[in-house]
C-alpha cells in the first residue's frame, strides 16, 4: 500500500460514517455504533469498525463526537467517577458509600438494568466536544500533530463549512506503517 500524503486520500467519507443526532437518546447512538463497527454481513465485530460517530444538529451541523467510553460512562456512571459525584450531590461521603452501607447507588442495580436505565440520556449531555477540523486538501502529517496535539483519535475533515469526512489515528497509523512494508 503506498504512503498517501493528503488527508483527503485517507478520510472515510461522511456517507461511510456513524452519525447521530444531538437529541437522540444515547439507545439510538450505541445501536448505530454497534451497526457500523460490526460486519452485517457476518455479524463479527473487528477492531476496523467505527469507534466513534459524528453528532450534528436539527441544521446538519458538526455538534460533538460520541465515543465508546462516554456512552459507556453513562450506562456504567460508577466506571467513570460518576458514583462519586452523585453520592456527593446527596451528601453521602466517599467512605460510607465504599463500606457498602449505602443503597442508594445504581450498582446495586443489574448490567442490564443499569444500561436500560440511562439509555434515554439524550446524546447531547454526553457528547464530546470537537477538539479542531481539517482540510481534505491537509497533509497527513498536519493531521497526526493535531490528533497528539488535541489527544483525541478522530478528526472531523471539512471543506469552508461542510463536514465530509473523517480521519481516524488508526487510518494514519497503517498509513504510516505502510512505510516499513515497501
């Protein structure tokens, strides 16, 4: 595979990529991400599919990023903290809570009742914020330093004021490692 230099060359089209709308309930998110980064065809998940979709308003535009650790983190609150702060909004301290004295925590609720639960959280309260675009005309190597830059992993590409695209890190990593093929 040869090194591709413009990141017009590397993006996945917008036709090609999750997208959700801001007032979507995070169930209608995570079910369109599970579409995209599963083969239908097969029904086998592989790490090439989409970790990530694009969130965008009533007017089409660029809002937010959605990805798997905050949908996650709302499902699951206590895996991101967010026990800690709900215990704290009652007034329930930190020690008490961890000598399991108290019941008011979803933990004590199923995986699935848990999930079921949160799943009408609507996509905007939990969106990431877009950390830079880019230019499909942009070299690759101006996409990688503002993916490390920014730490994030996706990079909305736009042409003046219209999304098209997509580069992942992980599309510029093979295009780097492309390199040590040749």
């Amino acid at each position: 595979m040869p090194l591709v230099t413009k990141v017009r060359d590397l993006m996945i089209p917008l036709s090609d990529y999750a997208v959700v709308n801001v007032n979507d309930p995070l169930k209608d998110a995570a079910l369109c991400l599970r579409r995209v980064y599963c083969e239908a065809q097969t029904g086998s998940c592989t790490e090439a599919g989409h970790r990530s979709a694009l969130v965008l308003d009533d007017d089409d535009k660029l809002v937010g990023i959605l990805d798997f650790k905050s949908i996650l983190s709302v499902f699951i609150p206590e895996i991101a903290g967010g026990l800690t702060e709900k215990l704290k909004a009652l007034g329930v301290t930190i020690t008490f809570a961890e000598a399991d004295a108290v019941d008011l925590d979803e933990a004590n609720l199923s995986l699935r009742a848990r999930v079921i639960k949160n799943a009408e959280v609507p996509v905007k309260q939990v969106m990431l914020k877009v950390r830079g675009t880019i230019h499909p005309d942009a070299d690759v190597l101006q996409a990688l330093k503002m993916i490390y830059q920014n730490k994030i992993t996706v990079l909305p590409v736009v042409d003046g004021d219209t999304l098209i695209g997509i580069v992942r890190d992980s599309d510029l990593f093979l295009n780097v490692a492309s390199i040590l093929a040749d």
